[in-house]
C-alpha cells in the first residue's frame, strides 16, 4: 500500500519536469494536493507536459522555464 500525504497549502517544484522521474512525480502529486511547479531546460517538452497534465484533468499550478542557457562557471 502507497502512503498518502496532505500537501495542502504547500508548494512541490518539479525540475526535469518534462521525462523521467520528473515527469512521473507530477501526477502522483495531484491527490496530495500540492500547488505543483514544473520548470525544464527543455522549454518545449515542459509546455507540452504541462499541457499533457491539462488534458488528463490534472492541474499544473505553474510552469517555470530554465532561464537561460545553462553555462560552465569556474
């Protein structure tokens, strides 16, 4: 049996939203009700997901993007 959790009132924020382990979280966190943030470097995959999420009933509370490219800092 899965353990149930009560998010209300908090915030999850979803990074690699858009495959993987990302993507997988996002729907698992909906009955827990956690306002839900979902970013990507990927801004094209994480827009369809949130959409993708929309479509089946679920309700992304944000969609955030990576900022810019990422680069190597010394």
């Amino acid at each position: 049996m899965s353990p149930t959790y009560a998010f209300t009132g908090k915030v999850a924020f979803i990074t690699g939203a858009s495959s993987g382990m990302g993507l997988a979280a996002s729907p698992r966190l909906r009955p827990s009700r956690a306002a839900v943030g979902h970013a990507d470097i990927n801004e094209t995959a994480v827009t369809d997901t949130v959409k993708d999420l929309t479509d089946a009933g679920h309700r992304p509370s944000h969609q955030a993007l990576a900022p810019g490219p990422v680069r190597e800092v010394a």
